[in-house]
C-alpha cells in the first residue's frame, strides 16, 4: 500500500468553501473512480489553521496514475470547482498544494 499526503493551504477565511466542496462533492466523485481516503485532518493546535490535510490510500503508483487522471478530467468534478471559486462565491480557495507518496516503514501499523 501507498498513501498520498495532501496538504491544502486556503487562502485566508475559504477553509469552510474548501470543506464544503470536499464533503459535498469531491469525496462523492472520488467513491465513483475508485479513490479511496484515510482520513481528513483540520488544525485544532498549532499555527495553521487555515490548512487542510488528509491521505488517499493506494495499491500501487499505476493506480493512482490512472484513478487521479479520470478525476481530474471529470466534468462533475471541474464544474464544482469552478463553480465554488466564482468571484460571486468568494473567489479562489486554495493558495497551496503540497502531495507527497509515502511508503510505509516494516514497523508500521498500516502497511
């Protein structure tokens, strides 16, 4: 298994829009490709609170080649973002994507 760490850094004030559009319609588009969570992260303590942060869970690196280029190219999908960053909605949402691919270690819990 591999998991993808993404990390949303909003611009100041759209984290709710970027939580709306995940809950309301990204995780929904990525339960009909296939793409698979682990777990969506907000900061409680600490300097970001304007971040958010969560794993996608992965067999191999092919599997997400091809699973993230079909949701990328998803009508549904580049509607609703388009549509959640129109100026009459707030404008803009993200200011920065940060992904990393992990592997897990031989100690791991998750593997």
């Amino acid at each position: 298994m591999l998991y993808e760490l993404r990390v949303y850094d909003c611009i100041p004030g759209r984290l709710p829009a970027l939580l709306n559009r995940f809950q309301n319609h990204t995780t929904k588009i990525w339960e009909r490709h296939g793409i698979k969570q682990g777990g969506f992260f907000t900061t409680l303590i600490g300097g970001h609170n304007q971040r958010l942060t969560y794993f996608l869970v992965w067999e191999s690196l092919a599997e997400r080649e091809q699973k993230w280029a079909k949701f990328q190219a998803d009508p549904e999908w580049n509607k609703a973002r388009a549509d959640s960053e129109k100026p009459e909605n707030g404008g803009p949402i993200v200011a920065n994507v940060l992904s990393e691919i992990l592997t897990p270690t031989a100690f791991s819990s998750l593997k």
